[in-house]
C-alpha cells in the first residue's frame, strides 16, 4: 500500500512537472489497471480528506456535513471518469474504427486526473484557495501531451480528444456535485 501511495504521488508530481517524459512512462508500463493503480487511490485520498476537513469546517451538523460531501467528491469524480472515457471511447470508435483502444483510453483519463485531485485536495485542506482551481485548465495540456506520445495522433485528432476528456474532467465533477447538492433537501 506505502509502495502504491508513493508512486501514485511520484506519477502525479511528474505529471504536473514533466508531463512528456511522465507519459513515456506510462505508455512504457505493463497493461496494468491504472484505475486501480492510480485513480482510486487518489479520489479515496481525496474522499477521505474531504470527510475530514468539511467535518472540521462545519458551522453545524458536522458529521452529516462531511460524510454527505464526501460521498458526492466520491459520486461526482467517479461519474467523470466514466463519462470522460465513454466520451472517449465513442469519438475513437466513430473515427477509428479498426483499433482497440480501450486499455489506453483507460490511461489517458485515469492520469489525466493528475492535476483535478491536487487542486481538490488543496482546496478542501484550504478553502480560501478557492481560487487555485484556475489551475484545472492545465489539464488540458496533460491530455494534449497524453495523446501525442500515446495514441500518436496528429495535432488536428489530438485536439478533438483533448476538448473531449479536458473539458470533461474539469466542468463535469462541479456540474455533478451542483445537480447532487440541489437534489439534497436542506443543503
């Protein structure tokens, strides 16, 4: 587990610093499941931290507060990794027909996340860092790199693709968290 939490930040940290030779990287790995190896560890770090802090936070009820928060980081990151990779998926299937890209798609998304999880993290630890979520765009950078060194697609393609998963992963978890929270009687 310390073995998999160190290379999750190790991946993460290169990611964010040295975002081309961090892909070669991770198309250069085994076919392992990287939404086991790198996704889930980071929303749990992220779920559990938002218990935590949103409890700490709260002017009332604090338990039912952090635990409701908590469950809606959990609903609306996971909904958006597999929104982002049916979205994905679809656009490669209509305009690749003849290649299996399933375990690569599965990649793209699941590290495309490297930058969304730190900021939340932050955020929740810091809440008038608000204004840090601004660095959610660089996202979009991260799957344009993804794309070039792992499906190796021209730049046309890659945009395509980088509009796909970068707008996805960073408006659909706020989107989902506000349709949950209206749902929500007295939150």
């Amino acid at each position: 587990m310390k073995t998999n939490i160190q290379l999750v930040i190790e991946r993460t940290w290169g990611l964010m610093t040295a975002t081309s030779l961090s892909w070669e990287v991770v198309l250069n790995e085994k076919k392992q499941n990287s939404f086991q190896k790198y996704f889930l560890p980071l929303l749990f770090i992220s779920a559990a931290l938002v218990l935590f802090f949103k409890t700490l936070y709260a002017p009332s009820k604090p338990i039912q507060v952090g635990f409701v928060y908590a469950v809606i980081t959990l609903i609306s990151y996971f909904s958006t990794f597999y929104l982002a990779r049916y979205f994905t998926a679809t656009f490669l299937k209509k305009n690749h027909p003849t290649t299996d890209y399933f375990h690569l798609i599965e990649k793209l998304v699941s590290y495309s996340f490297a930058v969304v999880f730190p900021i939340k993290i932050i955020t929740t630890i810091i809440p008038s860092l608000f204004f840090l979520q601004i660095l959610n765009v660089y996202t979009v950078y991260i799957v344009w790199e993804g794309c070039r060194i792992i499906f190796d697609m021209d730049e046309d393609e890659r945009g395509k693709i980088m509009l796909i998963v970068g707008i996805s992963i960073m408006f659909l978890p706020a989107i989902i968290s506000k349709i949950i929270l209206l749902m929500i009687p007295s939150f």
